[in-house]
C-alpha cells in the first residue's frame, strides 16, 4: 500500500518462529511529548554558574531546580499547527483511514540527519482501519457497522483487564491504566485511550475521522496543560475500573464538563505576548480547539477545516525544531554544555537521561519468541 509521507515508514517485516518482527524507520525526535519536553521549554539564563572545585554536586543540582525550565507558548501552538497539518495529509492521501487512537504519543518527530529539518508523522498504526468509500466518507456522520452493538462493554487487554491479576473480577487499575484500552470494533467497543475519546466512540463505539478530529482536538489541550484530558477532574479521582471511568467519562461529556483550552493560563499567555503580536494565533488556535471538540458530531469541525484555518497563522510561528539538536551522545552534551555551562560534571550534563544510555558499548540483542 502507498503509504503517505506524513505516516511512519515500515522498511521490512520477517517471522521468526511464528512471531512477528517490523523494522520501521527511526525518528530521532521522539514522540510529540517528548519533543515538547526538548524543543518547547527553555531554562532561565544562569548569571553565574560556580565551578565543580567550589561546590558539591548538591549545589548544582540546587542551582539548576532554582530556575525550572519555562514553556514557550508560541512553540507548542507551532507543534500543534504540525499535527493539524500531518493528520490533514494523511487524511488527503487517504480518505478511508481512520486512525482510533490520535494522541500526542502517537505522532513521532522524523529528523533529517542532514539538515536537521523535523517533520511530524503519525506512527503506532495497530489500530487503524481502512474502510471502503462506501461505508463512509471524510466529512460524513460515523458509518455504524450492523454488528455493532449499542451500550459498549469495555474491556482492556493483558494486563490490564478488571480482575486479571487476582482472578477475584474487581479492577484494580490505577487512573492511569484505565485511561488506556483497545478494544474490539466489531461488537462496538471502544478503540484507543479513553480520554482522548470522542463522545461517540466512548458511548456507542463508532469511531470515523471526524472522531480522530475531537481526539486531536484533546491533544492540542493536552499538549498545553502538560497533562491529559480530564485529569484534573474531580470525579476520575476515585474510579478504579475501566467500565466505571468510561461511564464517568460519557457523564462529563453529556453535562458539558470537557476541559477547554481558554482555562489553560499558558494558552491565554498568547494574546499578551509582544504587545498583541499573536492574538490572531490565539483566536484562531481557539476556534480549531472548540470546533475539533463539538460533542454533536454533524456540527464537528473536520481537520480539512481546522488546516484551512491554521495556514492563516503559520507567518507567524517559527520553523519546527529550529535551534534543536538531535540527541545523539555528542549533539546532547553540546547541547546541555550550552545551556548549562560547561563547568557541569557529567552526571549533570546527561540528567535526566541514563548515562548508560550513551556512554557504554552498546550491546546486541537477540530475541525469540518468547
């Protein structure tokens, strides 16, 4: 199948003993998330930095937490211009795909080794599905297969599943891995993470690219707010089964209690920001946000719409990636050095990374199928 070039690449495939092995391409940039936590945050310049000989290792590690590292608003809004953009590609090139499970992990940042242009792909595609044009259309209200099957009974697979541990049926997952589950589409269950669900999907389990829409829509929230969706919400705080976090979640939705981007005081940052400069971007940026999370999916905003939108506002953003380097070992030391000075000791420079990550031989692995 052509694959577009907004979806990750998958270079070759092989068996081995009945298990399944793909190669697919790398991109050094890491997933969204990651890439906000490198690109989108910059430390408060350090006057003055004391040499290793004149403080313990206590001292710098004082130092550096005295001035946490402060988001860049206009930044992240540049990430999210980039997904909206990504998505609508792939939704160009391919009108049938839906993807079931549109959060920030799942776009990854493809880095050119040459020129270190970054671009923003969309990978982990265990959950997609491809449909004829017949059955559904880009812009349409969700095609309901006939075996599906209203009131969705959520399940979580491996580990994860209410009771699996013990036997005993009593979920005893944290918030945390309930808020994740893949589910069987055919009987109407529900595909992806359930906080970046759509009303629909977590109420009748129909999924389509408008549903991929509100789920993009909730990454770009979640990217400002530096947490997922519903996180701070007080009734979430107590569940402790999947079925019971999915029921609250569809209460939410139904008594308008959805997050909104205007709540996010880094997000309402942008309209002050070099005297007005950006208020266009904030507005704008605002619109897609409230548009993409319309709970009445025929009045939904596509993500054909919210790219339309957003090719108003790219003059104003910066290029994607620019001033950032690779993690490669020697690309992260000069880039720590630079930013922290170059009387760090090692350990400093390679926090919080593991160091054995970068300064050990790396050793070859081998696996089978168990």
């Amino acid at each position: 199948i052509a694959r577009p070039m907004y979806i990750l690449n998958l270079l070759d495939k092989s068996t081995l003993r009945g298990v399944y092995g793909f190669m697919m391409e790398f991109c050094a940039g890491g997933s969204v998330s990651d890439f906000v936590r490198d690109w989108c945050f910059s430390r408060p310049k350090i006057d003055k930095l004391p040499y290793e000989s004149e403080g313990s290792e206590d001292d710098f590690d004082d130092l550096i937490a005295s001035s946490p590292p402060q988001p860049d608003p206009i930044r992240i809004a540049c990430v999210c211009v980039h997904m909206i953009e990504c998505l609508h590609d792939v939704f160009v090139s391919r009108p049938e795909f839906i993807d079931r499970d549109i959060k920030p992990d799942n776009f990854l940042v493809r880095v050119d080794p040459i020129s270190n242009v970054c671009t923003i792909v969309l990978g982990d595609l265990g959950l997609v599905e491809i449909r004829s044009s017949m059955t559904m259309s880009s812009h349409s209200i969700p095609y309901e297969s006939p075996k599906k099957t209203f009131g969705p009974k959520p399940t979580l697979p491996g580990k994860h599943f209410p009771g699996s541990g013990g036997g005993d049926g009593e979920g005893k997952e944290t918030i945390e891995e309930v808020s994740h589950g893949t589910c069987d589409e055919d009987s109407g269950e529900i595909c992806g993470t359930f906080v970046y669900n759509s009303y629909e999907a977590l109420k009748r389990g129909v999924h389509s690219q408008l549903s991929d829409a509100y789920s993009l829509g909730m990454s770009i929230f979640s990217l400002f707010s530096g947490k997922p969706p519903f996180f701070f919400a007080p009734l979430l705080k107590g569940v402790k089964d999947s079925f019971s976090f999915i029921k609250t979640l569809i209460f939410l939705h139904e008594n308008d209690m959805v997050p909104q981007l205007m709540d996010i005081p880094l997000f309402q940052k942008i309209q002050t920001m070099e005297d007005g400069k950006y208020v266009d971007l904030f507005h704008i940026l605002n619109t897609i946000f409230s548009g993409l999370i319309t709970q009445d999916v025929t009045k939904r905003m596509s993500v054909h719409r919210a790219n339309e939108l957003v090719q108003s506002i790219k003059h104003l953003l910066p290029t994607l990636g620019e001033g950032w380097k690779c993690c490669s070992t020697d690309g992260l030391i000069k880039q720590k050095i630079a930013q922290y000075g170059e009387c760090l000791p090692i350990k400093t420079i390679l926090q919080p990374f593991d160091r054995d990550d970068f300064l050990d031989t790396p050793k070859i692995t081998t696996w089978d199928s168990k």
